[in-house]
C-alpha cells in the first residue's frame, strides 16, 4: 500500500494586522501621538515658565495702575487700589474678601492671622480713599503716592521667604 497525500489546496489568508498597509496606519498614528503629547508637554512648559505670581501679578498691576490715574482721578485710582490688594489677598491667602467693602475688610482681617502691622497700613489706604473726597489736589497726589507705596510695602512684606 503506498501512502499518498490527499489534494489538499493551498488556502492563504492574511489577516489585516499583518499587512503593510496596517504597519503604515499605525506608525502614522503613533508619530501624531507622539508629536501631538511633545507639543501639549511643550505648551504647558512654556505656560508654567510664563506664569506670574500673585504678588509678582499684583505688583505689576500696581505699575499700571500708576501710570493709567492722576489727580484728577482719584476715586477710580483707590478703586482700582482696593481691588488689586482684594485680589491679592484672596490669591494669597484664600480669603474671601472681593464682596467686603474696604471696612469690612478691615474687620474681617482683624480676625484672620493676618500680621496687625499690615493691617494698620491698610487702614491707613482707606482712610486716604476718604480724604480724597475732601482735600485739594496737591494733598490728593502726595497721599495717592504714599498709599501706592504702601500697597507695594504690604505686598512685598507678605512674600513668602523661599520666593524672595
């Protein structure tokens, strides 16, 4: 008896994840993932060297604030001054002073840990915000640049030490 195969016929079948044309698409998308992640790496880089620091931020809204108010004014100028040092405070420390008036924001200080020293020369800007209603103009310039440089004292002093 002799021993044959039987016909069997050849039956190739490549599966698409073995072809050429699938090591292509997925190279491609791979190298768009790739460049897609190195581009967000790079923009978030980029983003944090940029980033300012609060009181870096206030202080720089300080300078502008100089320039953009004159004597003539004023109101807007401590309005402006109130809410660079209210946002200052809430970047700060947290605290939730952007609906307080400048009184009670005073008071509500008082009940914070927030150095006394500080909060007597900020006293002292609102209570040149209420002068200016009532002096001349030579007064209203002399006080806005003493309360613009006690705006920069109360921010410097409240830098942290590892960041000065």
């Amino acid at each position: 008896m002799q021993q044959e195969l039987y016909g069997i016929y050849p039956m190739w079948h490549v599966p698409f994840w073995q072809t050429t044309t699938f090591y292509v698409l997925m190279a491609l998308i791979i190298s768009a993932l790739l460049v897609t992640v190195i581009i967000v790496l790079i923009r978030r880089a980029k983003a944090r060297k940029n980033k300012l620091m609060i009181w870096d931020k206030a202080l720089q809204e300080l300078q502008e604030m100089r320039t953009q108010y004159d004597v003539t004014q004023a109101k807007e100028y401590y309005a402006v001054l109130s809410l660079i040092l209210k946002k200052y405070l809430h970047g700060r420390y947290g605290y939730d002073v952007y609906s307080k008036t400048d009184q009670e924001l005073l008071e509500y200080l008082a009940t914070t840990p927030f150095p006394p020293a500080l909060i007597a020369q900020l006293q002292s800007i609102v209570e040149g915000s209420v002068l200016v209603k009532f002096a001349n103009a030579q007064a209203i310039q002399e006080q806005m640049q003493r309360d613009f440089n006690t705006s920069i004292s109360i921010i410097t002093k409240t830098i942290p030490p590892k960041t000065k």
